[in-house]
C-alpha cells in the first residue's frame, strides 16, 4: 500500500499542478526523485508534524492540494491541534495519508501505534475516511481526493485481503446468510476465515465514514457485529444512528483499550487483542448463537 501511495501520487505530481506532497522526514527517500522534478510542491519540512500540518494548511489555502504523510501516529495524535485549526477551523481541505495503522510499527514500541486514529477525526466535522484492504483499492482513491478540496484520511496497513474490491466505498455483499458482521479494510480476509461455516452476511466497506447508513439499514436485522482495524466501538454512534427507531443488538469488534505492552509484529498483536480469526470466531459465534 506504501509504495502504491508514492507510485501514485508521484503520478499526480506530474499531471497535476494543484497537487503537492508535504512530509515530515518518513519517506522522505522515497519521494527525493519527485522532490527534485517539483521542488516547490514536495516539502520536508523534518521531524515537526505539527508544522507539517501547518504548512498543508497554508498551501491549501493558496488554492493547492496537498498531500501529508507519516505514521499515523505522528500525523493523526500529534498533530491533532493542527487539524482541528489549520484545516478544519480554516475550512480547508487536506489529504493525510497515514501508514502504521493500529500496531504495524509493534517492533517500534507503542509511539509508533495510533488504534484511536479515526476515534479522534470523528470529534472533527467533515472528514472522509477510508481503510482500503488491498493495494489495488489505493491508487483510485488517492485519485478520486485530487478532484475536490475536502477533508480526507486514508489509513495505509500492512495487513491486506486477498483480494480487491474498489468499489466498497458503500456496504458490498462479500456472501449471503444470516445475521450481518461487516468487515472494515483489512479485517474482510480474518473475517471470512472466522465465519467460513456460520450462517452469516458478510459486507465489506473501505470507507467507514461517511458510514453508508442506507446499506447498514438495508442489510441489518436484529443482529449486528462491526469489526474494525482501530478502536472497538469508534462506529457505535455511527451504527446507532443509522439503526436509530429499530430494536437491534450490536456487537463491535477491534483493538482493545487496554494497552498491549509488549513489542513483536502486527500478527501478534491481532491475536493479543481477538482480531485473528480465530479470535473473532469465539466472539461471533458466543455473540450470535
């Protein structure tokens, strides 16, 4: 997904004079051959993400599109105050490109971990997010934030699905049955595993905000379970929402509160905290039957 990212928006430097790139020294290397074609639209402006936003702010409001990069860590936690201000207060728009998801940087220790990423954009007004599960679900929406000036985070992962689906920005039926789980980004593939013989729905999205309300409604019963690669419970009000006047029950599945303090790899730490199959298994099936 990394390279996918730099692949295209290095394309869109190119053929497009609105785009630029702003960076805080990760992949810095990575974008030096675009930074030396296009010195005026990439800028590292070193280890400062606060700045960083800052300075997207700025070019946004020259008329520019930047694009931010770094952990999301770094850019989402860190650099918070920016963007409530410096984008949303100016009412301009970014696109933060963030890698590291919830525990991809385990080895680095817990600076390099951002499970509450999306959790605090929702305190935010206006922002578009997705959680593509599979590099080919990349390039197109990197593509598509370039045609507009709005707010968006695309949330870059290690983990992927096996295959690609662009079109789950809205709720896509992966396979009919019973009771509806569904499945953000990279957690599709652990959840298909999990329910292989359970008589369940299985829908798929990469953009869980705006969450496609009219599809959960459409496909919800009584019965629902929303599994997520960040915090357990960050769509709660999003799903009461959209079920809002309908008895149901839901349960909501992903990375727990409770800090893992160990290092190891981004495997480890879904099976620490029940989003490896066989985790979300025992909790499906204890929830459902």
């Amino acid at each position: 997904m990394r390279q996918t990212f730099v692949d295209t928006t290095t394309e869109l430097l190119a053929s497009d004079p609105r785009t630029a790139v702003v960076l805080a020294d990760i992949s810095a290397d990575a974008f030096r051959p675009a930074m030396r074609r296009h010195p005026d639209r990439v800028l590292n402006v070193g280890i400062r993400e606060q700045l960083m936003t800052g300075v997207a702010g700025g070019l946004a409001l020259t008329g520019l599109r930047p694009y931010v990069h770094s952990y999301a860590p770094f850019l989402i936690d860190r650099a918070y105050e920016q963007i409530k201000l410096d984008l949303g207060h100016q009412d301009v728009g970014a696109v933060l490109v963030s890698i590291g998801a919830s525990y991809d940087g385990a080895a680095e220790g817990y600076t390099h971990q951002s499970p509450g990423d999306v959790e605090l954009l929702d305190t935010l007004e206006g922002w578009t997010v997705h959680v593509p599960g599979h590099p080919d679900e990349v390039a197109a929406l990197l593509r598509a934030a370039a045609r507009h000036d709005d707010r968006v985070y695309i949330r870059l992962a290690e983990q992927e699905n096996s295959q690609a689906y662009p079109d789950g920005g809205r709720l896509r039926v992966i396979r009919r049955g019973g009771p509806l789980v569904v499945a953000v980004g990279p957690m599709l593939d652990p959840v298909l595993e999990a329910t292989r013989d359970l008589d369940v729905t299985v829908a798929y999205t990469n953009t869980p905000r705006p969450l496609d309300a009219e599809g959960l409604r459409q496909l919800a019963d009584t019965e629902l379970v929303m599994v997520e690669p960040y915090l357990a419970g960050t769509s709660a009000r999003q799903v009461a929402e959209a079920l809002g006047g309908r008895p149901h029950r839901v349960l909501h599945l992903g990375v727990g509160r409770a800090e893992i303090r160990r290092y190891g790899t981004w495997q480890d730490h879904a099976r620490a905290h029940g989003l490896d199959p066989a985790g979300l298994r025992a909790k499906i099936a204890e929830f459902l039957w």
